[in-house]
C-alpha cells in the first residue's frame, strides 16, 4: 500500500518551459489536493478534486491547470514556468469531507531559473 | 475569512518534558475541523491529530492532545515526554466542517527542536 505518490520528486526548469506533476493514491479517495509551500508561508492550496472529473480552484490558482482523468490520479501542470512557481509542491487526498484528515505524499522539489 | 495562527516561530524543549504549541484561528462558521501535522525535516507531512468544533472532550493520539477552547479560538497541541525525534515543524489547519470542498486553511508553523 503505496499511499499517495507523487512524480518526480525534484525538477529545474527554465523560464517558460511547461511541464507536469503527477499525484497517484491508492487509498480509492474521492478528495485529492495540489498545495505549494514556500518558505515562511505554510502550505496553501492551489487545485483540487472532489470527484473524477472534476477539479476546482484554491487559494493560488493562477498559473496552474490540473486534469482528474482517473479517480486515482491528479495531474498539476505547468504551461509556462516562472521563477515565482520555484517552490515544494505537496500532493494529497481524503476519504471525505467530513473529518477530512488528508494524506500527503512526499512532495515534489521545482526550481524554475 | 478563515485564518491560522502561530505565533513561535521556533521552540525549544528538553527531552522527555512537556511543550505546547500554540494555535489561534478565525473563522465565522460554527461547525469546522482544526488539525495538527508534523514536518519532518525529510519533508512529508504526518497527520496527528484532529478536533472536531462540536466534538466535547479533547482529543488525544497517544503522546499528543489538543488543548481545545472554543470561546478563545485556540487549538494549542501538547506534546508529552518529548523525544528527539520530535523535532520538526508543526503545522496548524482549519477546515470548514460541513458544506466545503474540503480545503485545509494552514499556519505558517512552528519549528519545534528537541534538546538531549
């Protein structure tokens, strides 16, 4: 049981090139989550999924687009890098609404130069 | 809206004694979720710890409680018998209970080091 994983675990990018993260559980959770946590600032949330197909923005959508093709993956894109996106990027998922404890997978590390 | 608050940035405490990290939130809405997370220098998030608005006692995980006080907004987490490996960051969250997409609102956190 590989909880939630997350690909690739680090990534330097260039000025406007794109690229995409890849969230997988293995939990059958209805609920994922994309955050970033820079320094100083916590984690805040970028997208997330209340179901397959459907994503909806979070507190930092912008510059950011997401796909929830299979209950079990969210994707988190990156069309056209900036220096701004440098940061951890934290995937996660929940069971319900309710209690909602959500887990974590182990973060992905970008560098954007 | 809703917010998180922790005011250590960083805390000290020697190994085996007690230590308290301290949580404030904001919000308006009578039924929400208050949670505590563990960051590891290895950088994963561990869950700890999870109190409901309408729950009546505090909620206890084997060396964790949460200290919570409805009227003062505060979710203090108490750690007992402190261990090495409990250096970390501690991270507070706030979810809207009923009615929500399920979005955890965080604290900036508190490093906590642990002193042999």
């Amino acid at each position: 049981n590989a909880g939630v994983t997350q690909t690739p675990k680090f990534r330097v990018l260039k000025t406007g090139q794109s690229m995409t993260l890849l969230c997988a559980q293995d939990m059958n959770h209805e609920y994922m989550y994309w955050y970033r946590q820079d320094p100083g600032m916590g984690l805040r949330l970028i997208h997330y999924s209340v179901g397959e197909g459907t994503t909806a923005k979070g507190e930092v959508p912008d510059g950011y687009n997401v796909s929830r093709l299979k209950k079990q993956n969210f994707l988190l894109g990156l069309e056209s890098a900036a220096p701004s996106q440098t940061s951890v990027y934290f995937c996660a998922s929940s069971r319900d609404r309710v209690k909602n404890e959500q887990f974590f997978g182990p973060g992905t590390r970008l560098t954007v130069l | 809206a809703q917010k998180i608050t922790q005011t250590q940035p960083g805390m000290f405490v020697q190994e085996k004694e007690a230590v308290t990290l301290d949580c404030t939130y904001d919000t308006s809405d009578q039924s929400y979720g208050l949670f505590w997370y563990k960051q590891p220098s290895s950088g994963e998030m561990i869950f700890l710890i999870y109190q409901g608005s309408y729950d009546e006692q505090n909620a206890t995980e084997g060396r964790y409680s949460l200290n919570f006080q409805k009227a003062r907004k505060s979710a203090n987490l108490v750690i007992s018998a402190s261990q090495l490996g409990d250096s970390a960051m501690y991270f507070c969250a706030m979810i809207k209970r009923w009615g929500s997409q399920g979005n955890l609102i965080f604290g900036k956190g508190t490093k906590l080091s642990v002193k042999p």
